[in-house]
C-alpha cells in the first residue's frame, strides 16, 4: 500500500505536472495499492476548483483507499513531532500527522515535499 501525499496528487492531476508522478499515481491506482487520508482528501478537497476538479476528487475518493487517522496515527504523530523538534526540524503539523499514517499503516509514502522527507529520515 502506498499514501498518496497531497503533494504527489497535485503533480499527478496538472496539467503541467511531471510525468513521473502522474505515472506512478496511475500504476498504484490500478494496482488497487494506492491510499489516502483525511489530511490528504481536507488539502485536495480545499484545492479542488471548478466542477471538474470536484468530480475527478469525488472519483479518486471512491477508488482509492483511506487510512484513517485513529488515535494509534494520532499518538505517533505526537512522538514523531517531538522527535522532529529533538532534531532541530521545524515541520507542518499536517505533514507530521500524513507521515505517522503511513508509518503507522506501513505504506509508502510518495510524495514531493521537503518536509515529509524530513520527517521520513526521522527514526524512532
């Protein structure tokens, strides 16, 4: 299973995005192993402009799985934000909440973010 960042699905959808990311969104969709959270479907839903882009999310939430953010997600959040200031990482409590459900999942994370590879490099 793989999450599928905000960051990764807004390279995917543009137009102008890169293709790299437009093909692995798509390979993961159709191996059925793409997935998303709460966090991910707030940052799309907030960006979604226009009907178009409203229907193409509405599909993407119907066909790809979510991973909820249950306290589990929530307590690792809290631990891996602690680490991340521990190590001088200054991080968006999103991006430090979208890397605890993967870690928390074991999923991938694909993403194009600064941040979540920071995160990412953190160990606990």
């Amino acid at each position: 299973m793989t999450l599928i960042d905000t960051s990764a699905w807004v390279e995917a959808l543009r137009k102008e995005g890169r293709p790299e990311f437009r093909d692995q969104v798509r390979k993961l969709m159709l191996d059925r192993r793409a997935a998303l959270c709460e966090l991910v479907l707030l940052e799309l839903w907030n960006g979604a402009r226009g009907d178009a882009e409203r229907k193409a999310l509405a599909a993407i939430e119907r066909q790809v799985k979510l991973l909820p953010l249950t306290n589990g997600v929530w307590n690792l959040a809290f631990q891996l934000a602690r680490d991340c200031r521990d190590r001088g990482f200054t991080v968006p409590a999103t991006d430090v909440a979208i890397a605890a459900c993967a870690r928390f999942y074991e999923a991938e994370l694909l993403h194009n973010d600064s941040h979540l590879a920071m995160v990412l490099a953190t160990s606990l």
